[in-house]
C-alpha cells in the first residue's frame, strides 16, 4: 500500500509542477496581450497624428512591456518550458532547443527598438520601426506558442 502512496505523490509533485508553469504561461500571455494591445494603440497614434505628448507616453509604456515580456520568455518561461521539456526526453528537448534558437534574434530586434526609442529617442521613423517590429513578434509568437504547444500542452491531459 505504501507504493501506490507514493506513486501518487510522484504523480501529485509532477502535476503540481505542471500547473505551476501553466500558471507562469498564462501570466506571460496576458502580457503579450497587453504588448499586442499597446502595439496597436501606438501604431494608432502615429499614423492619425495624435499629439506628440500622449504618443510618447504610449511608446514609453510599450518599451517597458516590451523589455518585461521578452525579459520573462528568456529568464523564466524559456526555462521553465526547457526543464518541462526534459522530463519528455531528447527528441523533445532537439525540438525545443531548434525553436528556442529561432526566437533569440527577435530579442535582439526588440532590445534595440528599446534602446533607440525609449525615454525621447528620435531618428528613426517610428510607423517604419513599429511595422518592422510587429512582424518580427508576429513571427515570434508563433515560434513561441509552437514551444509551449511541444513541450508543455501534452501534459494537459496528465495533469
């Protein structure tokens, strides 16, 4: 009787583990959502020429979400999805490894949208850059929701 005790508390450790990332994935798309919200209010804004002041705010408040969702995919999301991943094994794990690849560069890209525009930097044109950049998130959340499709949701069922 003990065994099945135990089994059950191994069972229980894994879907506890589970949820908790779970819980960490839905934080970070609430936080997409809010960067996607953003994105289209500023695109908004500078296309139909809304004043200077209320525009960089918006930006500003962009960049920070920006910065603080990117910062969350690679310092906590990533690797908690990686560690998932490991209990899968190693076809799993090459998987993960090939789209965590492909979604490093996008960081690159919204870093440097980052440091030129955040808190007054100018230069640029802005509708050109947020055009460039929304494609690249685009992209990016498709790598990102195919990272979270193998190696997170086939554990649903199990937990």
């Amino acid at each position: 009787m003990a065994r099945g005790f135990g089994m059950n508390k191994k069972i229980n450790r894994n879907g506890d583990r589970w949820r908790a990332v779970d819980v960490l994935l839905q934080r970070w798309l609430v936080e997409r959502q809010q960067l996607l919200s953003l994105l289209c209010e500023l695109s908004g804004q500078v296309k139909g020429g809304a004043r200077r002041v209320e525009t960089r705010q918006t930006l500003d408040r962009f960049c920070e979400v920006l910065v603080d969702y990117v910062s969350a995919g690679h310092f906590e999301v990533f690797c908690a999805l990686l560690e998932e991943g490991e209990r899968f094994g190693a076809r799993r794990c090459r998987e993960a490894a090939r789209l965590y690849a492909s979604i490093v560069p996008t960081t690159g890209v919204a870093l440097d949208f980052n440091d030129h525009f955040f808190n007054g930097g100018s230069g640029r044109d802005l509708a050109l850059e947020l055009s460039r950049l929304g494609q690249i998130l685009a992209e990016r959340f498709d790598r990102e929701d195919a990272l979270v499709w193998r190696m997170h949701m086939p554990r649903r069922a199990v937990a």
